[in-house]
C-alpha cells in the first residue's frame, strides 16, 4: 500500500477516551445528559436482525452479551464466569445471580440459547443478516442453511438457569470478543415469544443493558435512561441518553454550535465537508480526528447485466483517482484503498496490511476503456447504459458519488445518475439486490481479517452484492478451520486476491477516519479502533 496511515492502529486495540476525567469524581448531579445524532430511524432494534451502524449505537447502552468490551480486551458481563477446555472448543459459562432484565425478570441462560437459536432459525423472517456470526457454533451452520442440521444439534444448551454450555466447531481465539457483539446478546425470552413485534416500540421493549429505552418518537428521537437494576449500576452516570435523527450534515453542524448537542460528527452523524477540512487545518481542540479500521467502498450488483461481467466491474474501478477524492472531496485525512481489509487489522505479528502489500489493481483509465469495451461485448453491448448510482443520506456520500459520476463520465464517456435514498429503504434495496451500484462501508466486527473475508460467501446475509465463488468460499472455510494464523492469513489473502484482484466485486475507495467534535465538558465516552462509540460510562462535567 502506497499511503501509509500514521498511528499504527494494532497497537490501539484499546478504546480511546475522548477527554477522560482526572479522578476527581465531580459525576453526580444534574445536567447528566449526553445528546448526539444518529443520523436516521434506526431500521431495527431487535438483536436478531440489525447489520447497521445506527442500530448498534443505540444498541449498545440498551444490550449487553456474555462479555463487553474494555480498552481493548473481553471482560465479563453478563457472565459471572467463563471456563474454556483444553481444546478450546467446549465453552462453560455461569451467568450473573444479579443479572435483571428492564422488566424486572431474571436474564438466564435459557435467554441467551433461546437469542442465538432465533437468529439461526431458517425459517426467521426476515432472515438475521449476521446469522453466520454463530457458525463458529457446532451445527449452527447446518441448521441455519438447512443443510441437514436440526435445532437440536446446534452446539448451545441452557443446562439451568445460570449455566450456558457452548460447543465450537473448531477453536476460535477471539471468541470471547464476538460474545460481545450485538448477534450474540440475549433476549427475553418469554417477552419475545409472546410479542414478535416486541421492538418495535419503547412501552413494550424489553432489555438488559445499563440503559432502557425511555422513549422513540419515530424518524425524530430516542431517549435512554438509566437501568436502577443494572448490575453495574454505580457506574452509570449519564441520567439520560438524546438521540436525534438529523440527516442535513449543516442542521446537525448548527446544532452542535448553538449547544443542542455534545457530539458531533461519526459514528452516525457527519461534519459538512469544507468545514471539516477547516477544523482539521486549525487544528480545532474539539476535534477528535484518528484513523478508523473501515473501508468505504461501491457495491456493485453482480447478478445485473452488465455488471455481472468482472472487466465492466474493473474498468469502473480503474477509472476513478483515489487520491484526488480524498484531497478534495471527502477531506478527512482518509487514505486511498487498493484492497478491502482495511489497516487497523492484526496478521500474524504485524498489521495484515503490512504482511499482504498487494494492490490488486492500479487506476488507469486507457486501460479501463479497453476493459469496458471487452466487457460490454462479451455480454453483447457495444455501449454501457446510463445506470443509477445509490447513496444513504448525510456523510460525504453525496458529493464522492457526484465525484466519481464524473470521473466515469470522463474517462469512460458513460452516464451515470446519482440518487440520494433513505437509510432504512436504502438497507432493504441493498439486501435485495435491487440497485446498479451502491455505496456501502465494513469496519471491523472484531479485530481478525474474518471479519471483512467471511461476508462474502455464497449466500452471506451481509453479502448484499450477488457474489459468488466457489473457491473463496473454500479458502473461508479453510481458514475457519485451522488454529495456524500463517495458514489462515494466507488463505483469507488468496480470497481477497478473488473478491478484489480477479473478480472485483465490490470497488474499494477509502479507508476511512474518524472526525468527530465533542463538547469539553463530556468524559470518558471512548472511540475504538473500529470507530464504534461507547458512551455507557461517560458523564458531564462543567
């Protein structure tokens, strides 16, 4: 890779407080109120079905798993205790005695098999898009895929109410880390079972988490309060949690000016882009600005003519400049991407960007008319049809679209119309192939290259492009099943050299950063690696 970012994020695996107290505990009192933007509706707030950045903010004060996570590492949550055999594939955990769900019933281990058996169920509907997330689970997969698995057989058992034994297919370093991730946290299970629209609204939401949904006024805001039977209770400062749901980057910018909210810019929300470049130039102290493990990248519809044609799909990649879309459009000290695993990500003893340098392809834009034109005419084209190019709101996703319409349209002499649409209508026309090309981001799940490799298998419910190779659904697989990170690393390189060099299905654009302003008087609200907030531990302090 060319451009090199300059902190080395492996060695920030740890979250990274923004503004953190000086032990003084000045915490307690009134105006304990964190307000931020989320930047849309969030589609869903149910465990099971959520794949967006949106949900999983708001998620993450209102849920917890067996473990979260804490600068960096996987501690206990709701479980009390957590033994692991020799082997690494058996799993025993205790869950917490004190552990309450908001409705004052008690979280067991019959919750957490009931969650995970739920999001496998085949018959779900709609389908959970991170099901595979669990097919590290013995006869997850089986079941999910309908492969021959039954309920049954899938390798998770409430044996009473405290204890949950888990069975791996094969051992998995990191799997402490995913049961912290949202596919992986319980729910209610008689509240669900009894209401399938139990997430739908905040009088009849039931969850476990430091926070409870206080209120959702739909498309405009959220509240969260305090959790009183939170375990954890006297670590939880905040009195309450603001949502709003601004899309306009300028409305969210003025707000944050005029002190109607404490925080603003990514996750969720965005800073206009002439005036971030301002910030990032005056070096503005509230500016928190650090590089972020995530890719931004263009899906393209692999089961649409003529895009199902790998030289059309390069030859639109090939013909767009990187470097000047980072420098004068999205300028936010991103970094052009040539791969999809992003920097941030370990390999074996270093960054796997640092181990696997390859570029799997260069911008050229003679070379990408050649392409085209061989594309078009294997699939009985002699000119590319104008085509729509797809786009959430807010971000810098409008003018990067408007930016590479033209490039394309000076380089390859093909029209392009670029349409802005709803975040929630955006997700579902993705997941149901219905677009030509669509912007689309991946940042890190857990910090192991699988997170960015496995999504792309064959039928993949986070695999919103059509893509489908035989071979790299090997390799995935191959590298699922072997305890040597060599062979792993080298093996989810070989199916990035598929996804990226030989097919392009997806078009690699940036690897992302995270620019954000926060108010000085908010403490320890962290930004990890992956550029996920955690706000369940902060306060104000004026």
């Amino acid at each position: 890779m060319k451009a090199k970012l300059t902190l080395l994020l492996v060695s920030i695996v740890a979250s990274v407080a923004v503004l953190a107290g000086c032990g003084n505990d000045n915490s307690g009192g009134a105006g304990q109120e964190f307000r931020m933007n989320l930047g849309a509706e969030p589609p869903t707030l149910d465990p099971a079905l959520m794949q967006d950045q949106v949900s999983s903010t708001v998620m993450s004060g209102l849920f917890e798993g067996l473990t979260r996570m804490e600068n960096g590492e996987a501690v206990n949550a709701m479980a009390e205790d957590i033994a692991v055999s020799e082997d690494g594939l058996k799993y025993t955990v205790k869950i917490r005695q004190d552990a309450k769900w908001s409705n004052g019933d008690a979280v067991t281990a019959h919750d957490f098999e009931y969650s995970w058996k739920r999001t496998l169920d085949p018959n779900l509907n709609p389908p959970a898009p991170y099901a595979y997330q669990l097919y590290y689970i013995k006869g997850a997969e089986e079941y999910n895929t309908n492969a021959g698995g039954t309920v049954d057989q899938v390798g998770v058992k409430a044996t009473d109410d405290l204890t949950l034994e888990i069975e791996l297919k094969n051992p998995t370093p990191y799997f402490k880390s995913l049961l912290s991730f949202y596919t992986y946290y319980p729910v209610n299970k008689a509240v669900v079972s009894a209401n399938p629209a139990w997430a739908a609204e905040a009088d009849t939401y039931v969850s476990n988490g430091p926070f409870k949904l206080s209120s959702w006024a739909h498309s405009d805001s959220i509240d969260l309060v305090p959790f009183e039977d939170y375990y954890d209770r006297d670590s939880i400062k905040l009195e309450k949690v603001h949502f709003v749901m601004i899309s306009d980057a300028s409305t969210e910018s003025n707000m944050y000016e005029t002190d109607e909210l404490d925080w603003s810019g990514k996750p969720t929300g965005s800073i206009p882009v002439e005036q971030l470049a301002q910030l990032i130039q005056d070096k503005n102290p509230e500016l928190v600005s650090q590089p972020q493990a995530s890719t931004y990248y263009y899906n393209f519809n692999n089961s649409k003519k003529p895009f199902n044609n790998a030289k059309v799909r390069k030859a639109l990649s090939m013909a767009i400049d990187r470097q000047a879309i980072v420098d004068k459009v999205s300028k936010g000290n991103e970094v052009p991407a040539f791969a999809f695993v992003p920097p941030g990500i370990h390999g074996v003893t270093k960054d796997f960007r640092d181990e696997i340098t390859t570029e799997y392809f260069t911008e050229n834009a003679d070379e990408a008319k050649k392409l085209l034109a061989e594309g078009l005419a294997e699939e009985g084209m002699t000119a590319m049809p104008e085509f729509e190019l797809s786009y959430n709101e807010g971000g810098v996703h409008q003018p990067v679209a408007e930016a590479i319409a033209d490039m394309w349209n000076k380089n390859l002499g093909i029209t392009v119309k670029t349409q802005t649409v709803e975040w929630k209508v955006f997700l579902q026309n993705r997941t149901s192939l219905a677009y030509d090309v669509a912007r689309a981001g991946w940042g890190a799940d857990y910090n192991d290259p699988m997170t960015y490799i496995d999504m792309w298998i064959t039928g993949g419910g986070n695999n919103d492009t059509g893509f489908s190779n035989a071979e790299y659904d090997a390799l995935v697989k191959e590298a699922y099943s072997t305890q040597d990170q060599q062979a792993r690393v080298d093996a989810m390189a070989k199916a990035e050299q598929i996804l990226i060099g030989d097919n392009m299905a997806i078009m690699p654009i940036f690897y992302s950063s995270v620019n954000t302003l926060v108010k000085p008087h908010v403490k320890n609200v962290g930004i990890d690696y992956k550029g996920d907030i955690d706000y369940t531990r902060a306060y104000i302090e004026k």
